[in-house]
C-alpha cells in the first residue's frame, strides 16, 4: 500500500508554486518522490523553493511561467523537458482573485481574473497533454478548483465564475484525453488557513464564517495533501473527470 501513492520517477508542473498552497504542494510531490518544476512570474521565490527542496534531496527546477500567455507556458514546458524529460504530472494551481462588488467591476479586472483561472488552466492543460500525447505516455492533471466552483459568495464574481468553469473543463477534458491515458481531475478546496487570509480569519467577521464551517475550523495545508496525492498517483488510476472538495463539510452548511 505504501507504493500505492509513489511518484517516484514521476515529473511533475506545479503552477503558481510561489505561493502558499503551490509550494507546499511542490513540497508534498517531492517528498512522495517527484522531480519538480516549479513554475510562477516571479523567479526569485521559485528558486529560493529550489533550494530549499534539493537540500532535502528533491529535483527540482524553477521556470519563469505566465499560465496566461501560450507562448510563456510552452516556452517553460519545453524547458523543462529538455532538462527533466515528459511532464506526466500537472497540478494548474496559479490564481487571482479580486474584491469588488459586481457592479463595481471592472473588464481589466474581470480579464485579470478569468485569464488566470480558467484560459490559464486551460493552457497549461492543453500544452502539457500535447506533449504526453505526442510522446505516448500516460499523465494526470489536477487542476485546483474551489468550493466557489460549486457555490457563490459576495464580491467576488470573476472568482466564482472561473472556478465554476474550471470544474466543466476538468470534466470536459477528461472525456477527451482518457483515450491517451491522460486523467483530469479536479481538487476543491475550501478556506484554507495561509499567510494571506490568516489576518482575515482571526477577525470578528472571519471568526463568523468560520463558525459556519461544520467542523469548526480552518483548514491547513496538510488537510489537501491525502487527496492532492490520490489525483496525481496512480492510486487514482480508474478515476478521471472527478472532483474531491477538502472543505470540512463547509458546502454542506445551511443556507
């Protein structure tokens, strides 16, 4: 049961690995057996995450990716595999979100989410399953929705918006790829305790919708590791199109 969960002799793209969730994410892979690449716009942090990674005996390389911009994201795959080989495991992590009541919006700031979120998964997606199809090898791709895939919540439309779209392409691109071997499935988490919400949540406000959640608390990172690893392993062979939300019950929750 142990090698159930192997990636040894795996390669996998983590995007957005600058940030909380993705960095921890790359750290996950790694020490299941992963050799990384560890893709952002911003290098400098990617490469400190290098460091730190082969000091504990992961492979890992940092590339400078724009998951918005096809020519960025081929570039930086094509980088990649010529150092590391086929890319056979894609966690499309990067994300943006925006703050602004809808009527409030603007379209750069619709643009600047929607082109991250969804054309950006989709992109990453599409050119690293060209590639596993072109080599004839097998992959998964766990693209990372939201619980705000599934519903909504005030001021924050493009973010909804993306993330719903996200869980149709997961499923859409699975009926298409599973012919090639490729599995897309889709990781859902809820309100996850980083660096960037940790003020928010120990707010009167944050401390409400905190009590909403039927387990009571925040999740932390660890919480997605068991799911995160299931989708990119071989543990999850007979499973593609699939949506595992990590939220403590949070979308049960009455209205």
């Amino acid at each position: 049961m142990d090698n159930l969960f192997s990636l040894a002799g795996r390669k996998a793209l983590v995007t957005g690995a600058a940030g909380g969730l993705g960095a921890h994410f790359a750290r996950t892979l790694g020490a299941a057996g992963a050799q990384l690449v560890l893709a952002g716009r911003r290098i400098e942090p990617l490469k400190q995450l290098q460091e730190v990674l082969e000091q504990s005996g992961v492979t890992a390389i940092a590339v400078s990716m724009d998951v918005s911009d096809r020519a960025s994201v081929g570039a930086a795959l094509d980088a990649a595999q010529q150092r590391l080989g086929v890319i056979d495991i894609a966690i499309c992590n990067a994300g943006a979100a925006i703050t602004k009541p809808a009527l409030k919006l603007s379209e750069q700031d619709w643009d600047s989410v929607i082109n991250v979120n969804l054309k950006g998964c989709w992109l990453v997606a599409t050119e690293v399953a060209r590639r596993l199809v072109d080599a004839g090898c097998p992959g998964s791709i766990v693209n990372v929705s939201s619980i705000l895939g599934h519903r909504v919540a005030g001021a924050v439309l493009p973010y909804t918006v993306s993330k719903a779209g996200v869980e149709q392409m997961t499923r859409a691109l699975a009926l298409e790829w599973a012919r090639h071997g490729i599995r897309v499935n889709a990781l859902a988490p809820g309100y996850i305790e980083t660096d960037l919400n940790r003020e928010f949540f120990s707010s009167e406000a944050g401390q409400t919708m905190i009590r909403r959640i039927p387990q009571r608390r925040l999740g932390n990172v660890q919480d997605l590791d068991g799911a995160l690893l299931l989708l990119a392993s071989d543990a999850s062979r007979y499973m593609t199109g699939s949506s595992i939300v990590v939220d403590g019950g949070h979308l049960q929750s009455t209205l």
